[in-house]
C-alpha cells in the first residue's frame, strides 16, 4: 500500500521506524517467513548477512562496548525447531 511504512530496520540502530523495537519486529519476522516460505536456508543465510550488517553498524555507533550475541535476534528465531 503506498505511503505505509516498512516495518523494515533503520540503520544503524536496528530498530523498526514503525514499532520502535529491536529489529526484526514480529511483523517483520511474519514478512520474511512468507517471502521464504518455501527457502528455508535462504532465509537463514539471508538473516546471517543482515546480522553481520548490524553488527557493524552497532560496532561503529557503540565504539569499545562488547555487543551482545546477536544470532538469536537475527538467525536464532527462524531455525527449525
């Protein structure tokens, strides 16, 4: 629909411009399953390289602070169970 917002990340803090939690949000995590219903890897390898994303974006606005690990916000949520 034009002129709504993505519940996509802004960098470089991570957070979704529409919910204002930590991204991936829990409509961007319904978003990505049914874009990759059918590609599980793909969306796992797809999730690892936005995490590798953030945390440099993290790294570059939190200079000397030990990020916390991040595979369960990123990768964790979409492995199968």
């Amino acid at each position: 629909m034009p002129g709504r917002r993505q519940h996509s990340p802004l960098r470089p803090s991570w957070r979704c411009p529409v919910c204002g939690i930590l991204w991936p949000c829990s409509a961007a995590k319904l978003r990505l399953l049914g874009e990759y219903r059918e590609d599980r890897p793909g969306l796992l390898a797809h999730l690892a390289t936005v995490q590798q994303a953030a945390e440099a974006d993290l790294t570059a606005i939190n200079p000397g602070v030990a990020l916390p690990d991040l595979t369960p916000r990123f990768v964790g949520w979409a492995e199968a169970r």
